[in-house]
C-alpha cells in the first residue's frame, strides 16, 4: 500500500504547491482531508477519489458527499446530537426505534461499492487480466480464498486440546506416589 501513500503524497504536494503560487488563502483542514480521502480511497478501495482533481467542484464526488454523510459532517445538530445520547444511554429505545449510529444511505453506498470492487476483482482474478493493488480489498480477497473451513479448525483445535489434557493428566497420574512422599517427607 506504501506506493498508493506515495502517490496521494505526490498529488497532495502537486496542490500545496499549486496553492502557494497561486497566492491565495485555503484551508490546510480541507486539503488535509482531501489527503486523507484519497488516501482512504485509494488503500482501501482501489479507486481513484478525485480529491484533488483540477475542477474544484467538490459537490461532483460522490465518494466525499457519501464519506460526510456517513460521518454526519454535512448534517451536524440538535438532531443528531440526540440521537447519539439516545443510542448511547437508552439502547432498548434506540433499538425499537430503529435508531443507528451511521446513516443508511451511506452505509448502503459503501457496502455496494465494496460488494462490486470485490465482484470485479473476482472475475478478474478469474479471466486472469486483473492487476494486483494489494489494497484492503486484496487482501481481503486473499483472506477469504486461503481461509480453512472454520468448522474443521475448531475440531483440530478441540482435538489438540485434548490431547494436551490427556498427556498432563497421564503425568500426574504416573506422579502421584511422588507427589505423596514429597508430601510426607517435608
């Protein structure tokens, strides 16, 4: 993942730059955010977030509309400031009221964007033609090719332990006429 850095690195220097020639005023906050969207984006997506395109119109990415709302920066108030101490300190109400930390819709956005980057990289990975990015998605494909079948590892775990259980209980079974003497002589 460290090229990806680098590269969001290079696109953030790109845009200080640009900034400092240009003589204006901006917002170290809001280019700082952009870093960390593309960074975000990129490592964990595999997407590219147009975080510091050249146009300016941030109203056009959907990957930051979507990455506000999740997060309620665009939606900031009373509302939801109630309706984190009612998650918070009222659960049962919260759950009866069908009441969540994340906002649907974004969370619905994200869960498809990963579903589909994960179809793609399927079928890639399939046809042969797929470019390795070594992101989250990745190494989350890897994971879930390599992994065992849980069943079968709770079953070889289960038969360890009991082996171990067996042999300790075998040795102290054989130690016992020691363990008495030892009693008796101190």
């Amino acid at each position: 993942m460290h090229p990806y850095i680098f590269q969001s690195s290079d696109k953030l220097s790109k845009k200080l730059a640009s900034l400092a020639n240009g003589g204006e005023e901006f917002s170290a906050k809001t280019v700082m955010s952009d870093f960390t969207m593309d960074v975000i984006a990129t490592c964990g997506f595999g997407l590219e977030s147009g975080a510091f395109s050249e146009d300016g119109d941030e109203s056009s990415n959907e990957f930051r509309h979507q990455s506000a709302e999740l997060l309620g920066l665009n939606k900031r108030g009373v509302g939801s400031v109630f309706r984190l101490l009612t998650i918070l300190s009222f659960p049962a109400l919260a759950k009866a009221l069908k009441l969540t930390f994340l906002r649907p819709e974004p969370v619905a956005f994200f869960d498809e964007l990963v579903r589909s980057s994960i179809r793609q990289r399927r079928r890639e990975r399939a046809e042969g033609s797929g470019v390795r990015r070594n992101d989250l998605i990745d190494l989350a494909l890897d994971a879930l090719e390599k992994a065992p079948d849980l069943e079968t590892v709770e079953d070889d775990q289960f038969e360890k332990d009991a082996q171990v259980r067996n042999s300790l209980r075998k040795e102290l079974e054989e130690s016992k006429p020691y363990l008495g003497t030892h009693i008796v002589m101190t």
